[in-house]
C-alpha cells in the first residue's frame, strides 16, 4: 500500500482516516456512552415533575461529559506530539505517520 500524500489533508473518508463514520465521532468507550444516554434519558423523564431539577442535572452531566471528552482528546495530542517530538529532526516517515494521526483527531473533533 502507497502512503497517502500529507497535500491531502481535508480528506475526511474512511480511506483518509482508516475509521468508519461511528469510530470517527466516538470519543468515549461504548460503555461510557451507554452510561450518559441512560443518565440523560432518566433527566429527561424528570423534567415534567422537576423542571429546575432536571435543567440543573441536564447542566451537569453535559458539563461531565464535556470535560471527559476534552481530557481524551487532550490525552491523544498529548501522545501524538510526544511521538513527532522524540527527535530533534524527525524522520519524514514519522513526521507522516504524526501528520495522519493528527488528521484523524480533528476529523474526529470536526464530527459533531
């Protein structure tokens, strides 16, 4: 398989990315996201007896949620950087294989 050329970088398919349409928005283990769905639908339900209490709670979880997200993400540069970073001068296959892995983390945080 030929590299992918790094003047290519909007490309945002699977081919571009090496994940499907799922993996590319997912930030969060299925079970996580299992979890903040049945969070969310139980908020919901209690908001026509508890409005404010639901709004609040509502708040809450998008703000945990929020602050999961954005520690993974961070977590993932923090990784990638140190790879490309290892070297004074890098080499151009590893200076490539960062650059498409930075590819698939913004596709990623462009997917929502």
């Amino acid at each position: 398989v030929e590299p992918e050329s790094a003047a290519e970088p909007e490309e945002t398919t699977e081919a571009a990315t090496g994940l499907d349409e799922d993996e590319v928005a997912e930030a969060e283990p299925a079970p996580a996201r299992e979890d903040y769905r049945d969070r969310w639908a139980a908020i919901q339900s209690s908001f026509v007896d508890e409005p404010f209490r639901a709004v609040e709670n509502a708040d809450a979880l998008v703000a945990e949620v929020w602050g999961t997200i954005a520690q993974a993400f961070a977590e993932e540069r923090g990784r990638i950087e140190a790879q490309w970073h290892q070297d004074e001068e890098p080499a151009t296959e590893t200076l490539l294989a960062a650059f498409r892995e930075y590819r698939t983390l913004f596709t990623r945080l462009t997917a929502v």
